[in-house]
C-alpha cells in the first residue's frame, strides 16, 4: 500500500503527536470495545505509527470481538512492514495463542519479539491481559524491570504475592521489596528459596502446591515462621531424593 506521509497526522514526529499516540495506546488497552474501536478509526485516518504494530498484531489474534481483531488484522497487513509479515509468517507459532503453558507461551514469544517492529514490553504485557499468560517470559527475558512485574503480581490490599503457575525455576529474590503476606508459588520448579526470602517479616500463608520445596527449606521455613500456614506439596517423595538401598 502506497501511503502518503503529509496526510497521516500520527506519523508526525512531534510532542503533540506522542501524546496522541500514548493516548490510542490507552484506549487499545483498555476493556471497553467501543474504545477500542476509536482506536482503531483514529488509525485509520491518522496512520499507524511503529509504536503500535504490536498492539495491531495481538489484537488480530486475541481480541475476544471478532469484528475488532478483523479491523486490527486489516491495519496490520496495510502498515506492518513486508519483513515482519514475512517474519510472523515463518516463526509465530499459534501455539501461544491457547496454550495454558506457561514456558511454551514464553517459548513462542520469545521467536518473535526478536524482530526489531515488536516491542517486547507491548508483546508481554497484551498476552497476559487477553490470554492470562506470559508473565513468564517478561521475567525470563528481563524485558521490564523484575519488581515491575511483581508489582502487577501483587494485590496491595490483601498484601498477596501470586507466582502460580509460573513454572520458575527460581524465585526471584525481589519478592523481598514488597510486604507480603499470603505468598502464592504454587505450580513452580524450584526447589529452594532465596536467603534474602527470611527477610520477609509479615509471612502468615505459602500456597506451594505442585511445587517441589525441599524438607530442609520448609523446615527453615517453620523456623523463620512459626505461626506460617503451608499448603503442601501433594508428593511427599518428591522432596528429597530418595536414599538408595545398598545391595545385599
């Protein structure tokens, strides 16, 4: 498509420009359709800036309305670049758009945030508000600061921490920075926790189900915090590894 730059005011390089362009990125996320909608027209007439192919490109494929992804789907093949088309093409796996796995979604956004048309932050960020998931890769591939994403992970008014499901392989230590306490790590790989984890001082509840800690961490636990409450582990064996009986 042959595009004519004097005519599309969001192509403007300007402050008054930026402004409108954070302003559509708002209403796109924003959970009312009909301001998506706006959104979207205001594209249509005004252009799409590079700041908003990654919005166009989750849109056209999580948006719960139909007709939103198709308009988001048509913005996106008239204003993304032939070589992102070709990228996405190749690369994107579909996988990611219903999978309940954390680490495959973290997998295939990792092939096509490399393209340099994709935020990173934007591909994050979209994925975990339509589909649930990818809070994964944002900590993974440090694509926002740590306690950022904490921060969207943590519910001030109950002092609720929630890694569920995360399948980590290591808590991260900047749990430390907030005051926490209900502690949900349920659904991870990791088996022990942080030094900097006991500086916690207002634990009462860990929700560890389904993830593997180790006795002498929950021992620890019990030592640090001995009014805690713990969901446990449904394997008991899987704690420590079994001791292997000599031969006879």
């Amino acid at each position: 498509m042959e595009t004519q730059i004097h005519n599309y005011y969001l192509l403007k390089e300007n402050r008054e420009t930026d402004q409108m362009i954070n302003n559509i990125r708002a209403l796109l996320a924003n959970n009312d359709a009909d301001k998506v909608e706006l959104a979207l027209q205001l594209m249509q007439n005004g252009g799409v800036p590079s700041q908003l192919i990654t919005y166009l490109f989750v849109l056209s494929r999580l948006h719960p309305e139909y007709h939103i992804r198709e308009a988001s789907q048509a913005l996106y093949y008239d204003w993304a670049s032939e070589s992102l088309k070709k990228f996405i093409a190749k690369y994107y796996n579909k996988m990611a758009e219903w999978t309940s796995d954390e680490t495959n979604v973290s997998q295939c956004l990792e092939k096509i945030y490399l393209h340099k048309d994709i935020d990173a932050v934007d591909l994050g960020n979209l994925w975990v508000k339509f589909r649930g998931k990818g809070n994964l890769f944002r900590l993974k591939n440090k694509i926002e600061p740590v306690t950022q994403v904490l921060q969207s992970l943590y519910n001030p008014h109950s002092k609720t921490l929630t890694l569920s499901d995360l399948q980590l392989t290591r808590l991260p230590e900047e749990v430390t920075l907030f005051d926490i306490e209900n502690l949900y790590i349920d659904g991870n790989f990791f088996k022990k926790l942080p030094r900097s984890f006991y500086q916690l001082k207002k634990l009462r509840y860990i929700n560890y189900y389904w993830t593997p800690l180790k006795k002498s961490t929950l021992a620890k636990l019990r030592k640090y915090y001995p009014h805690i409450t713990l969901k446990a582990y449904p394997i008991s064996e899987n704690f420590e590894e079994a001791p292997v009986l000599e031969k006879l």
